[in-house]
C-alpha cells in the first residue's frame, strides 16, 4: 500500500499513475469537501496523516513548502504508524535542512527517507515522465524506486540524502536565472526595433532557445510568464538564497538575473493591476450611460 500526503496539482495524477500500476493506494483528504472531491479518485480517503501510513510501504508528500512538511512529517502521527522498514518520500522542493530533520526523527521509527523533487508539471506526471532529482542513500532509493518509477522518468539518484534538493534548487535558480534574461533580451529587442512576440519566437528556432524561453512564448511576453511562475519560484528563490546564505556559497552571475526576474515580475503585476483599475471604470462608466439613457427615455 502507498500512502498520499498533498493530492493537490502534483499529487492526483501520482494517485492516479500508482493505482493504474496496480498498487493500493490511501490519499488524505482533511476536510469534507477535499474527502468529496477525492472520491473520484482510484484510492482510500482517511482523514487523518497517520492513517494515510499505517502499513504503507512508502508515503508520498507533496504539500507547498518547508512549514507544511514539518507539520505533516513532525507534528503529526504519521512517522509513528508508518511500518519499520517503509520509506517516506518528500517530494516538495524545499530546503535541505528540513528533509534531513525528517530523516532523524524517522530514523527511531525505523523509516527510511528520500527527497525527490521533481521537475515538470502535473502532464508530466500524468504521462509518467516528471523528473525527480533523488537524494538518500543507495538502499533506500533501491526499495522505493520501482514506486517513484511509476510516474517518474527520469529518476536520478543524484547523492545522500538532501542532495535532491539542492539540485532542485540550483535547477530553479538556473531557470528563474534565464527568465530574468530574457526580459534584458525582450527589452534589448526593443532598443533596436522589433516586436517582443516576433523576437522571442524566432529565438525559439535558434541556439538560444531553452524551456524558459518556450513556456515565455506560450504567455506571449517575459513579463506575463514571469508573473504566471511568480508563486512557486518566489518561495523557492527565497529558500535558496537562505541556504545559500548559510552555507557561504556565491550566487555569482545568478544574482543580478534573479534580480532581472524580480523587476519583470513587479512590472507585470503593475501592469495588470493597472488594466484591472481600467476595467472597473469602464463598467462603472458603461453602467452610468445605461443608467443615463433609461433615465432619459423614463421621462420623454
């Protein structure tokens, strides 16, 4: 049995590839209405964390950030009732530290765990190719891998544990790195005459593209796909300047670009906080001519 912890985005269609392998899977829902939507799903709903790892061979955790985890993993029965000799598997990208602080209090229990976050979105997953970037050592990623297999393709074993995710992390930096890019390359197009739209597809045929400069295409402008990724690259751009912090390591070159995302990001969100306002005039102004006019042909 596979236990599910965070059948958000990421985690249904995990749900889903894992019970189509042929493997008996138990989802948490907490509230009544998650329980109802996951009812649906080709799973066990239990409303509890530590009965999604009651004789689980391995618990997937796919919650939001560092905070979630703990509170999951730490602050709940869930490593108590998992089986001696399972393994729990933290697929949220986060900081190093906190996975391994998982891995001592699991270690008493007799749980082995890996951190595997992924690269790619929930299609990937649905397809059974989502990327995930493993961290833990040769025997427990050995006992778990025939599960992350079932969605995951590539799974790379990239060292000990919460080497997952420091890959994960200078992975994002990297792509948040190359947006932050690309709105200099957008702004520089403009400087010698030509259109964003047209630039930034035409780049796509050539030896700049990259998959940041795909997903800037799809949105039609740097400034839309920054804001379109703003949330999970934010968190994950926080977390690796901590990390980065306290082990005295350089962003280097990375450091300016990231500070080229942060400006695009806040441009877009002005300018659509700024069509936002324009919209609500313009209701307000169509539904005073209306008013007007039914006013005027009250009265004639």
């Amino acid at each position: 049995m596979i236990g599910v912890v965070g059948a958000g985005r990421m985690g249904r269609p995990m749900v889903r590839r894992l019970a189509e392998a042929g493997h008996e899977v138990r989802v948490l829902g907490r509230t009544a209405e998650s329980r109802r939507a996951l009812a649906q799903e080709p799973a066990q709903v239990v409303p509890e964390v530590a009965q999604a790892g009651e004789g689980a061979a391995a618990v997937l955790v796919c919650v939001h950030d560092d905070r979630q985890v703990r509170e999951v993993c730490l602050d709940s029965g869930l490593l108590a009732a998992m089986p001696s000799g399972s393994v729990l598997v933290v697929h949220t990208t986060g900081s190093p530290r906190t996975v391994e602080a998982v891995a001592d209090r699991a270690a008493a229990h007799g749980v082995g765990v890996v951190d595997a976050p992924v690269s790619g979105g929930p299609p990937d997953v649905a397809a059974g190719r989502i990327t995930l970037f493993v961290g833990g050592d040769d025997d427990t990623v050995a006992r778990v891998r025939p599960v992350l297999r079932t969605y995951g393709d590539p799974v790379l074993h990239v060292g000990a544990l919460g080497t997952g995710q420091r890959v994960k992390l200078v992975n994002n930096t990297v792509f948040a790195a190359q947006i932050g890019l690309l709105s200099h390359a957008a702004r520089l197009g403009a400087d010698l005459g030509l259109d964003e739209r047209l630039l930034l597809d035409a780049l796509t045929h050539g030896s700049a593209s990259s998959r940041a400069l795909a997903g800037v295409v799809r949105h039609g402008s740097v400034a839309e796909f920054a804001r379109s990724t703003s949330e999970f690259l934010g968190k994950d751009l926080d977390v690796v300047r901590a990390v980065a912090g306290e082990l005295g390591a350089d962003l280097g070159a990375l450091a300016p670009a990231l500070d080229a995302l942060s400006d695009a990001t806040e441009a877009a969100r002005g300018r659509a906080a700024a069509r936002a306002v324009a919209a609500t005039h313009a209701v307000a102004a169509t539904s005073a001519v209306a008013a007007a006019t039914s006013s005027g042909a009250g009265t004639g």
